[in-house]
C-alpha cells in the first residue's frame, strides 16, 4: 500500500525523525522492524495537508504484528500508523525513548 505522506517529529535530543505515514489498517512485510507511531489523521482537502494527533508510540521487531489494541477506548480515533524503519533493536530503543522524552 502506498504511503500517505511523511511527518517529522523532533525527539528531545533535536534530531528530527522522519515517519512514512500508512492507513491503520496496512499490512506490512514480514519482519519490518521500526518504530511507530498510532496517530488520528485529519487531512485538509483545501491545503492539501495532513494533521496527526499522537496517540501512541511504540517500537518492535515485526511491524506486520506490532501487538497494539485497538479495540482500547484510548485509541479508538486512530485511523493511522506512521513508521521509521530501523532494523537495529538497541537504535529502535533509544529513538523510542528520545521521542518518548520529548513529550511527542
């Protein structure tokens, strides 16, 4: 499935993240590893833009099952998941927490 779009997302650190944003819905390849994020997409037919409100961050080594509960009143609005793909388990924890710190 094509992508939505991309978002840029500044981690505490200042390095700025880069996530390709995909319906909820999309089944990735197997063994895609990266972090996510669950977000509430509003997009502006007019401007042409996309607003995404975080909902949940997350990380894991297979993107095709990322173990989130969407049946959880709390991310009922989701309608979108965006990923930076990153194979290397020990960067997917740190820019999972460089985000987390940024109150992303």
């Amino acid at each position: 499935m094509p992508s939505l779009g991309t978002i840029a997302i500044k981690g505490k650190s200042g390095r700025r993240y880069v996530f390709k944003t995909y319906p909820l819905e999309t089944v990735f390849k197997k063994d895609l590893a990266g972090v996510y994020l669950l977000t509430k997409r509003t997009f502006s037919e007019a401007a042409k833009t996309q607003r995404h409100k975080p909902l949940m961050l997350g990380h894991n080594a297979n993107l095709r099952e990322p173990n989130i509960d969407t049946s959880d009143p709390f991310y009922a609005d989701a309608n979108c998941i965006c990923i930076l793909v990153e194979k290397d388990e020990v960067a997917r924890q740190g820019i999972h927490q460089d985000l987390e710190s940024s109150g992303s």
